[in-house]
DNA sequence: AGGTAGGCGGTTTTT
DNA sequence: CCGCCTACCT
C-alpha cells in the first residue's frame, strides 16, 4: 500500500536503509509524499514506534498534512510530539525542562508586538537615546539568535552587528526575558539547544529515544536548527532530509543553503534527485527552469514533465496602465472560468500591500475568495486585549499584559501610577502585579487611585480563580464581560465606530469559539503562540490570495502572478544590495510560485502603481526577459514602452518609485 | 486622566 | 496612504 505508485526513484527514497540521506526534490516532484511515505514505511514495515520519530516541518500546515496523511496510510491515529515545525516541537520541550534556564513551565511565547515593546523598555531603561527604531534592533537580535550567537558573548555579538549598543540592550533584553517569564520565537531553539548541550543525561536521554529524523524543506534551515538537529543524532545517524535548493527563500530569516549544499560531504550522504514533476505542464516547467537557469549558486537539476495528460496552455503574460486593471483583470478572468466544477485558483503576490487592491475586485465580483497571512487574528487589538487577561491570569509575571490591560477598559489609573508600580517593580525586582499589590498594601497611593486599583486587582483574582473552575468557553466569556471589555465596544459602538466595533465584537466571538476547541489554558495559549492562524477557512472557497512565501508547497490549477515590475518583484531591497545574493533569491521565489500551476499561469505587470499614496510608474520585471518568448501565449512587451512615459516623469517630483525607475533606465539606457 | 490634531516615518517575505 | 507618537488641550 505504502510503496504503491512511487516511481523508481521515490521508491528508492523512501526504503533507503539506515542512515544519512538527502532527497532533492524538485518542485511538483511528491516531496511530501516520499517523507510521509518514509515515515510510515519505518513503522510498518521497519517496526519502529511512531513516538521516535522525529518529522520536522517548516510550516504547521505541512506538520497537519504528515500527521494526517501518515495516520491514514498507517490506519491509526498519529499525535506525536516529534512532529511539527521547529518551533512548535521545541517549545513543547521547553516546556519541560525549562527551569533549566531560569523559565518557569507557565512562560508566555511573546509575538513581535510585546517583543517590540520590551526592546522599548530595555532602551528607555538604559537610557540610550537610540536613533534606531525597536523593529531593527529586534530583527537584528532575531538574527544573531538564528546564528546561535548568545547574548552573554559580547565580542561574537559585537561582530556580528554594526548597531550601536546592541550588546547591552541584547544582554538586558534576555535578562528582561526570563523576568516576565517569557520566550520569544528564537529561544525556544536557543534555550532548548543550550540545555541538550549542558546536560548531558537530558541528551543521552533522547537521543537514545529518537531513531529517527526526517527534515522537510531542508533548505530553509538556519544555523540553530541544523546544529539542534545534529545534536540530538544518535550515532545511527538517521536523518532523512528533503529539499530543494532552488526553493530556499528564507535566507532572510537566517536560512543556510549551504546547510542542504553541503550535507552530502558532511555526512557522507547519498544523495537521490527526484526530477519527475507531476504538477504542472511544459511550458511552465519550461520557463520555471529557465528563470532559475540565471541563478549561479545551485546544485542544478532538469525537472521533466511526467503528467502527459495535462494540457499544455501556454504562460498568458498581460501588461495594463494601472494596478487597478490588472485587479479587475485578475477577477473578470476568474469570473469567467469559475462555474466549471472543481477548479482551483490562487492568486500570489510578492507583498501583502498587493493584496488590497486585488481583494476589492474579488469582492466587487462577489467571488469567493480566502486571504492567507494577511492581518492575522491571534494579533488583531481586540484579541490580543483579551489574551492579555488570560495571560496575566495565566501568569503573574506578564508584565507586558498588565501594562496593556491596567487601564483597558479606562479605569482612570494613568501614566503617573503606572510608572511608579514600574519604578517599584525595578527596585525591588518583582513583577508589575506584585509591585501594584505590594504599593497597594503599603497605602502608598491616594484614595482614589487606591480604589481603583483594588477593583483591577480584585478581577484579576476572580479571573485566576475562575480559571481552574470552568471550561475555555465561559471563562472567555467571563473575562470579556467582566472586565467590561464588550461594554466599551457596546458603548462605543453608538458613537462613531459603530462599523469598526461590530466586527471586533465578532472576532471577539471568534476568540471564545477557538477558547472552546481547547481543553486548558496552557494549550490555548501555545496555539496563540505559534499558530499564525487566519480566521476560519471555510472549505467551500476555491480561491486563495496569498503570498509567494506562503505558497509554498501547494498546487492549483490556475495561478495569477501580478505586480512583475522592477521594486515590486524582484523587490527594491534586492535591488539596492550590491551584491546578486537577494536578487537570486527572488529569483527563487519567483521559480517557487510558477512551479505552483498546474495547467494555467498568468503573469502580469502595471505601468503604474499606487504606493506610499503617490502614483509611481514601473519597468516590467527583467525576470519577464530571462524567459523564451515561446512559452508565453500571447506576445507583449516585456521591456514596456517608456518613451512616452519620459516626459511625465520629468515634470513631477521625484518619488521613489520614479528615482528607482530613472536609476534602471540610466543602468539599461 | 483622557482626548485629539497634526507631524512623521515606513514596506518584503514568517515561525 | 495610514497608523503611531507627541504635544497640547479639556
């Protein structure tokens, strides 16, 4: 059953004996597949326990798939901790050996919002007046924590970043960390490595335990995950990796192609090319590997066309005045070829500012459409207002949800209070909740502001105790009325925000409907923590709006790729870099989402785009010239006519987009 | 303490 | 353009 309809070389793959392997696997080639199929053939036919596996995925949604597909093949239901992304596996291991590092098993996993605003706090408290906003700095940080660079190795840290200060407000920034009982996405790989390093009897212990591990998307590991994984290899040394070095995307985000480009040399690994590709017809295999063709630094590989029954549509390339057109293109053409049965479309965008203008022609189209990773909902105000609560009562030590929640609703406790509960909590090194009670009962604050505080303290404790009493559902409940949360949108909702407020009392219902599907806090909260979770997705939509990034790894029928334009795609950033590094990974991204059609592929550019509020004029993608005319359907320029665009741009201001659009001109006369 | 007007800066991509 | 922050007002 298993080793049903695999080709020669999956099959290979799949039944590989023990040992380091690495399977490079084209786009549409059954990556999935042959990982799935590994790790069920490990089981049935190799007796091995589920529970010492290790699958590590990149996303949760490929880590759903494994455990779905897996459970199906095997007929019995797989929930093992070992698989998942990194992140998620490794907080669950944290979890348990936190204390380790100083963490108690209750910490919160701090989203980019409360990372931000600790940075904050770390630099107002050592009084640097930083030129450089929070979000850098906390990029920067993320950084060196990919490269396993810790805090306390000042010189590796002051070599790795040219930012002013970075190694004190680094220090203070864990520091901080560990105080409110926190952990952001980069210590849960961090501190878990540090403990597996330091304790020897913890690493023996699951070493011996895990045989085997399989990595997906091997490509897109960074420093800290391939040494996390290396060390927890037993001297078996059965590791599985899959990938496909044309797919690396994430270097950005501290992603080593040299960890997939130099493993077979490492490890002394076999390597097995899958080249057949299932998915997608000639002409889009053909331009796929033509624009990856321009790229230096790969492994290489043809992919063939193994699907003979699909057609084989030429690539339709469209070029239009404005973004708005294009949009409307986008939707009309849906429109058009919606109604037969069982089509699916994407549309993938190279960043989600794109997404506006092409959601408002789907909706204007009244098409059914479903936008992944776009505003997301565990970040949305009103949700994360709440999970603060939850969180404060979850923990004391949350000083980052008491600020948030002290005076929301209004309470009439302002700056001046909350500084002193913060000047209290510094000298005496306790969390902003102990400080306020402490100051509390020492009848430090007036009257009136001491009263005020009692009720805040006293909803807290109703909301601890109520905690343990009663299921997610009604203690969501409990808290968003209590707290008189829904009665400021009630009250605010007649004013002004009457629109704004209704939706954020809906996806308030929706907080309490996800609370439901849980059985405790701790569960929920890790879910809010590391799922990025969009609102409901209702099955019924065939049309999905996206990002190139996050298509990874899926297929459709039809696939719209708009905004081909020079700053737009490949991206500004990747143009002003002096070096090609960016440029070919663009490249690679653009190779991703063309290998996502499977029959029809859309291209398509505007001349002009409204950015920044200002119309700007663009020059098509040159990714659009490195393709044979021959695989296109239709014949338009990809160069753009500028000449008549010359003299508009003279006679305006120079924005961005025309100061880059004057740049390319002058490179490419 | 709280509300509001107007200045400013900022944009890839995500676990 | 839009959201955030600051400065100033009630």
């Amino acid at each position: 059953m298993i080793l049903d309809n695999l080709n020669t070389e999956q099959y290979e793959a799949v039944v590989y004996k023990n040992g380091p392997i690495l399977v490079l696997s084209g786009a549409g080639t059954g990556k999935t597949r042959v990982l799935t199929s590994r790790f069920a053939y490990l089981v049935q036919n190799k007796g091995v326990n589920p529970q010492s596996i290790m699958a590590v995925t990149f996303t949760n949604k490929a880590a759903s798939e494994i455990k779905n597909r897996v459970s199906k093949e095997l007929n019995l239901s797989i929930n093992s901790h070992w698989i998942g992304t990194f992140h998620s596996i490794f907080a669950k291991f944290l979890r348990k050996h936190c204390s380790i590092v100083g963490l108690k098993p209750n910490f919160t996993i701090l989203d980019i919002e409360d990372q931000k605003k600790l940075i904050k706090q770390v630099i107002s408290f050592l009084k640097l007046d930083n030129e450089l906003n929070e979000g850098i700095i906390l990029s920067e940080i993320q950084n060196l924590k990919d490269e396993m660079i810790l805090s306390t190795d000042n010189k590796a840290v002051l070599r790795h970043s040219s930012i002013k200060d970075i190694d004190s407000i680094y220090n203070l920034y864990q520091e901080r960390l560990v105080e409110i009982n926190s952990s952001d996405f980069g210590d849960l790989l961090l501190h878990s490595y540090n403990i597996l390093k330091n304790n020897s009897q913890i690493l023996d212990k699951y070493k011996s335990y895990l045989d085997h591990i399989l990595i997906d998307e091997f490509q897109d590991t960074n420093v800290i995950q391939y040494e996390l994984i290396k060390l927890l290899l037993n001297e078996n040394k059965n590791i599985f990796c899959v990938g496909d070095d044309d797919q690396s995307i994430y270097a950005w985000r501290g992603a080593k192609v040299e960890n997939i480009l130099n493993f077979p040399d490492e490890f002394k690994a076999p390597v097995i090319r899958l080249t057949k590709n299932y998915r997608s017809n000639d002409s889009i295999l053909r331009a796929a590997s033509e624009i990856i063709g321009h790229n230096k630094n790969r492994l290489g590989k043809k992919l063939e066309c193994a699907n003979k029954e699909i057609k084989n549509n030429k690539i339709i390339l469209q070029s239009f005045y404005s973004q708005e057109e294009e949009s409307l293109w986008i939707a009309d053409t849906i429109s058009n070829l919606i109604n037969h049965k069982d089509v699916s479309f994407s549309i993938l965008v190279r960043m989600t500012a794109q997404m506006r203008s092409i959601e408002d022609k789907l909706i204007k189209y009244a098409l059914p459409y479903e936008i992944i990773g776009g505003p997301r909902f565990f970040e949305r105000k009103e949700v994360k207002d709440i999970i603060a609560y939850l969180k404060l009562a979850h923990s004391n030590d949350s000083d980052l949800s008491f600020e948030r929640i002290i005076n929301l609703p209004r309470r009439g406790i302002g700056e001046q209070t909350l500084n002193l509960i913060i000047q209290n909590s510094r000298e005496n090194k306790i969390s902003f909740l102990e400080s306020s009670r402490e100051l509390l009962n020492k009848k430090f604050f007036p009257q009136a502001v001491s009263t005020k505080i009692t009720l805040f303290l006293s909803l807290i404790d109703k909301c601890k105790d109520l905690m343990h009493k009663t299921n997610l559902e009604d203690f969501g409940i409990f808290v968003i009325e209590e707290s008189g949360y829904m009665k400021m949108l009630e009250i605010e909702k007649n004013t002004k925000k009457k629109l704004e407020n209704e939706t954020r009392i809906e996806n308030l219902k929706e907080l309490v409907n996800a609370m439901s599907e849980f059985s405790n806090l701790e569960e929920f909260l890790e879910h809010v923590g590391l799922v990025n979770d969009n609102i409901k997705n209702s099955e019924k939509n065939n049309i999905t709006l996206m990002t190139l990034h996050g298509a990874k790894g899926l297929e459709f029928d039809h696939v719209f790729l708009p905004g081909w334009e020079e700053g737009i795609f490949p991206s500004a950033r990747a143009l002003e870099e002096k070096c090609n590094k960016s440029l070919e990974e663009e490249r690679r991204l653009a190779y991703v989402g063309i290998t996502r059609a499977k029959s029809n592929l859309y291209i398509s550019y505007a001349t002009s785009r409204y950015t920044y509020g200002v119309n700007n004029f663009s020059v098509p993608s040159r990714f659009l010239s490195e393709m044979n005319n021959s695989v296109f359907s239709t014949n338009i320029s990809k160069e753009g006519s500028f000449k008549s665009k010359l003299k508009y741009i003279d006679s305006e201001s120079l924005s961005p987009g025309k100061k880059r659009m004057l740049e390319f001109l002058k490179k490419h006369k």
